[in-house]
C-alpha cells in the first residue's frame, strides 16, 4: 500500500504561493510477498527435480549389443507358461502382431525351428509377414519381442558312465539394413537337467528345460528377426512349447 505525505510550504507565503511535495512511503507489507514469491519458487524448483528424476529412472534400461534399448528377462518353465496366455491376449489387443508356433523334424535335414503362422494359436495380423522363416517388420516403431524354446533332453549313450547334460541356447536376432549385418537382440544359455530326478536318470527319460525370453526393441521398416536354438535334436515343438512372436506398442 502507497501513501503520501504533505509537507507544509514557507509559513509567510501566500496560499497560492505553497508548495506541495509528494513523498512515497514504503510499504510495510513489501517484504512477505517477497519471501512468498521465494517459498514459491522453491517449491517449483523442487518439484521439477523430483519430476526429473522419476522421468530418468523410468527410462533407465540396459542397452542390448545393437545399441536398442531393451528390459531383456528370462522365466522359468512354469511361469513361462502363464505368460504365454497373457502375451496371446496382450498381442491380440494391439494394432499389428504376429505369434509363431515352432515345428522341426529330427528326421529331415532342417537346420533351424520351421516357423508357422497358421497352425494351432498362431496368428498374424498388421501387415506382418513370414518370409524365409524370418517375420518382417510392416513400419518402423517400437515392439515388443518375445520367444520360447522348450527342450526335451535325453540320457543317452553308456548308461554305466558319467553323463553330462548338453547345453541349451536360444536367441533371437536382428536383420537391419542400417546396420548390414544380422546381430543378436536376444540370447540365452543354461546347462539343462539342473535337477535331475533318479528316477529320470535310471529309466533314460532325462529332463525337460525351457528358455523364455523377451524385450522392447526400437525396430525399423523392412527389418527381419530369425531365431537360433542348439541343440535342435532335444528340441520340443509340441503345441505351445516353442514359439515366437512381437507387437507393436
């Protein structure tokens, strides 16, 4: 609040000869909005950190080989099989998708899992497209990647001898024409038969393994994605054991 004070002229001056002298006077409530306006934008400032940092740690992620950013994760056989469902639905709700069931025949000359998208859960939809057995990235985008090899293993040669389980491998890996080469999004490697029953070992049925793996890629337009599993003789292709899939987000 302004005031203003009157200070009297020359006494023996005339009326009309006074003179009026304005003098502001400061406010005594000046300095509280001042220290609001500090409490204020101390408060903004703190805020917009503690903003900044949630922003960060939300986008914090490892970074694959490909320099992709990606949350890679690997699950157990048993929950593997509840994500499996929940993936299906997941990717049946997004714009474009593509679930792939895997089949080999021990008995050709296959070297690789043939992938189907017309048998048993597969499905395709969005403009993707099986080629080659490689899916075929419809627009460039980001997506979610996922696949499962299942393994049978079984004890094989002198039974009276010390066997050694095989070691299993699965990956998935990217065709970029930006980058030329094909590179691996995703792998994994474990011993199978971690925990082997007696009397598993004692009849020769050995054991059953299974590798999941899944990520967010940044992928491009016309990008291809194959898999690789070893050893493809203790593959399990049954229905819903071995697949391969993606969607868009």
């Amino acid at each position: 609040m302004t005031g203003y004070k009157i200070t009297a002229g020359d006494v023996e001056a005339g009326p009309q000869d006074r003179m009026e002298v304005l003098v502001q006077k400061k406010s005594s409530t000046g300095w509280l909005w001042k220290l609001l306006a500090v409490l204020l934008l101390l408060a903004l400032c703190l805020g917009g950190a503690r903003l900044y940092v949630w922003y960060q740690l939300e986008r914090s992620e490892p970074t694959t080989q490909a320099g992709n950013t990606a949350a890679p994760f690997r699950m157990d056989s048993e929950e593997a099989a509840g994500a499996r469902s929940t993936l299906q639905e997941m990717s049946k709700k997004a714009k474009a998708a593509i679930h792939l069931e895997g089949h080999y025949d021990e008995r050709g000359n296959a070297t690789a899992v043939e992938w189907r998208d017309r048998v048993g859960q597969a499905f395709s939809q969005g403009n993707f497209r099986l080629q080659d057995n490689r899916i075929v990235i419809p627009e460039s985008g980001l997506y979610f990647v996922y696949s499962q090899a299942s393994f049978r293993v079984s004890r094989s040669g002198d039974q009276e001898g010390e066997w050694r389980p095989p070691t299993l491998s699965h990956r998935v890996r990217r065709m970029s024409r930006a980058v030329g080469t094909r590179v691996s999004l995703l792998s994994a490697v474990r011993s199978a038969c971690q925990s082997v029953q007696e009397d598993g070992e004692r009849s020769g049925h050995g054991c059953y393994s299974t590798i999941y793996l899944g990520a967010v890629f940044q992928l491009d337009r016309g990008d291809t994605l194959d898999t690789e599993s070893n050893p493809l003789k203790e593959l399990d292709t049954d229905e819903g054991k071995t697949f391969f899939g993606l969607f868009a987000l």
